[in-house]
C-alpha cells in the first residue's frame, strides 16, 4: 500500500506536470467500489473539473487532494494498488518486474485528465488514476480550499508527521500511548492516530526504536517513548524527503532486505548479519529483528514475557499435536465437529438425485415387460421355461424371509438349526 512517502512522490510529481494548468479534457469511467462507496460518481467527477485550472496539489498522511479554481476538489487514496500515472513520464516509486510499454491509457484506470494545450511554457499533459484492486477511493469535497482538513474524512485522521510537527510533539505522543492498551504497533498503523505510517514504515520506525511491535504502548518506558517520537519523524521526513526511492534508503532499513520473504537462496538478513523474523501484529505481517527489538514489558501475543526462542520451541509440539491421530481421537470436542458419517449422506443424496432423474425416464424393466407378450407368442416353451423361473424364486422369499424375521426375533433358534441338520 503506499504509504507517507509515495504519496509525496507523486505530489512532487503533481506540482511538476500539473499545478498551474487548466484541464481540457476530463474522462471517468465508474466503479461503485471506487466512486460509488464514497459517495461520488464518474459523472460528477468530469463535470465538476472540468475546464478548471488546478491551482495546487496538497498531503495529508495517505490522502492528497487537488486544489481547483472552484470546489469541489478532488480528494484521493490510493488504497492497496491504486496509482496516478503521467504519460511519458516514470512516476513508479520502484522498477516494474514487467514491462509496462506505452499503451494510453494504460489497463485499470479510473479517470483522465487532459490538461490544454497551446502555452509553449505549460505543455500539454496526460494523467490518469489507475487501481486494479479497486481498494481506492475518488470523493469531490465541497469546501473552501483552507477548510478541507476540517472536514470528513481528513479531521478523523491524525497529525502528518512531516506536516504537523507542531502538534506531534512528544508530550502528545507520551499521551496517546498512555491512553491506549494496545500493541504498540497497532497504534501506529491507526490512521486516527498518526496519518501516513502504514505497515512498512511502523517496521522501520519501531526497528529504529528498538521496541518490539507487540510490546503494548502504555507498558513502554519514557525512554522509549522519546527515542519512538524520534523514530516516527525520522523514519517519515527521509521517507518523503527521498520520493520513497528505496535505492536512496539507509542501508541497514528493513525495506531494502524483507521483500524476500519465502526465498530459500535469500538469507533475510540485514548487511550486519542481524537476522530478520516476521510474525502478524494488528493483522500485519511485521518484520523485526529480534536481537534489536527486546520485549520489556508486557506483550499482546506473550503476557508472560518469552522470548522469542522459547516461543519457536512451543510451536513445534503444537504442530505436531495438531498432525497426531490419537490426541485428535481423544479431544471430544473435536470429534462433536466431525462428522464422518458426511460422505454416505452424500452419496445417498446423490442416489437419490439420479432416482429423481430417472423418473422421467422409462426404465429398462419396462421395456422387457413390453417385449414378454411377443417372446410367449412365438415360444411358448421358453415363455413356460420363463414363467416357471420367476415362481420359483417367489416361492424362496418368502422362506428367506420368515427366517430372516425369526433371525431379529431371536425365537426358536436352536429348532431352525436342528432342522436344517437334518
């Protein structure tokens, strides 16, 4: 997901190709998703920009916005995939696996933007917003340009670390992690605490913090909690200072060696030889390095404070618990769920499927039955031989099944038995 500092690449990008220019053409197909949940429309979206200059292009955290001559403005998050490209021009905060060759507009997009043409100074340009998981959302506020973070959803979400200094001090952070029992990490990765940091960044802030991300915030010590304030804004202000460029990241950031994950040839190691771990906090996959980030207090995932050795070692008998027949056999909870009499009643079900089919089907018996007058009409030796062989056995069921009774009953056993000797 892009995060602070992809958003302010393409803001750079925005003020570079975009701000100052008016739009000549404005094209939007609809996605109920991306349109559609935020209460805006493709229609709506085109005539409410279209033949307006864009006078600038503001952040805040995840979302940024556009400032047009008039509202509304157009406000943007990127969601999971989402993305704004410019014709000819590399927006792309990392290099495409594949090549993404020069088809306008390009799959996934959203909308266009045209901007007129004429002006030697202003060139004209070509934009379009494109997110094929559909996780983004397009709004139109109608505001004053000023007031847009006064209103929903930007005065739901926390300060900017890079904007708003002024309010993320670290009196205010002691205070909100005072204020919360929660993971540490889950914290952050709360937009209505602190805008911008989403899953990587939290890994890189908590790594420069030296504070494990399943310790819980109000058990850290004042200590951690300053170098945390330091962490947030150094973390985030080089992240956006750098366009999310990861070839310019620190060397020794998580970002630059966790992409690995699941590669027997990749050794998920930092250059100093530390070891990276993965383990899921508020939902997430972290990254840590477990020699770096020590649990002091309380955690959420082990109040008892393990470490991280004896918690491998515990899940290895579970594993193994889980694949043995017996213990599965004993725990009569689990057999009350399993029900392995399930296959017979599906098949029964399916016979009985196939004998509802087949009663629209004349069956193979009455056919035969049909041919019997002509078989005794040109035979009537075979037809006698025929009739003779059905009463024979008629005249065994019954036997058969006299005994059968006598069997359940349980009467006379022993005199059947005497008799058939005999």
């Amino acid at each position: 997901m892009p995060e602070i500092g992809e958003v302010a690449r393409i803001l750079h990008y925005l003020h570079k190709h975009l701000v100052g220019k008016s739009l000549a053409t404005v094209k939007a197909e609809h996605d109920e998703n991306v349109f559609g949940k935020v209460g805006t429309s493709a229609a709506e979206f085109e005539k409410a920009l279209a033949g307006k200059k864009v006078v600038d292009a503001k952040q805040q955290g995840k979302y940024f916005w556009l400032v047009m001559s008039s509202p509304p403005h157009p406000l943007f998050h990127f969601g999971m995939a989402g993305w704004w490209k410019i014709r000819n021009v590399e927006t792309a905060y990392y290099k495409p696996t594949r090549p993404q060759g020069d088809t306008w507009p390009p799959k996934y997009w959203k909308f266009i933007l045209e901007t007129a043409s004429g002006d030697p100074k202003q060139p004209k340009s070509e934009h379009a917003f494109i997110d094929f998981r559909r996780f983004a959302r397009i709004r139109l506020v109608d505001c004053a340009a000023e007031d847009m973070r006064k209103v929903s959803p930007l005065k739901e979400n926390g300060p900017d670390p890079v904007i708003d200094r002024d309010i993320l001090t670290e009196d205010w952070l002691v205070q909100k992690l005072q204020s919360k029992h929660i993971p540490v990490k889950a914290l952050l990765l709360d937009q209505a605490n602190i805008s911008g940091v989403g899953n990587w960044v939290g890994d890189e802030v908590l790594l420069d913090a030296k504070i494990h991300p399943e310790q819980y915030s109000n058990t850290l010590t004042p200590a951690q909690m300053k170098q945390l304030h330091k962490s947030i804004l150094y973390v985030c202000s080089t992240a956006v200072e750098l366009l999310a460029e990861s070839d310019k990241f620190p060397e020794g950031w998580l970002f630059k060696h966790r992409w690995g994950k699941g590669k027997k040839d990749d050794p998920q190691r930092l250059p100093n030889g530390e070891k990276i771990k993965f383990l899921t906090v508020g939902g997430r996959t972290s990254a840590i390095v477990p020699s770096v980030q020590k649990k002091t207090g309380e955690v959420a995932a082990d109040v008892n404070g393990t470490n991280d050795d004896e918690e491998e070692a515990t899940k290895k008998p579970k594993t193994a618990k889980r694949k043995a027949p017996k213990e599965e056999e004993d725990d009569g909870a689990a057999d009350s769920d399993v029900k392995p009499k399930k296959t017979p009643r599906s098949k029964k079900k399916i016979v009985k499927d196939e004998e509802h089919d087949s009663a629209n089907v004349d069956p193979p018996s009455s056919k035969k039955a049909k041919g019997k007058p002509k078989i005794e009409a040109n035979d009537a030796s075979a037809a006698a031989a025929k009739e003779k062989a059905p009463r024979t056995q008629k005249a065994a069921k019954p036997a058969i099944k006299s005994d059968t009774k006598e069997e359940k009953g349980g009467r006379r056993r022993s005199a059947r038995v005497s008799g058939t000797a005999k």
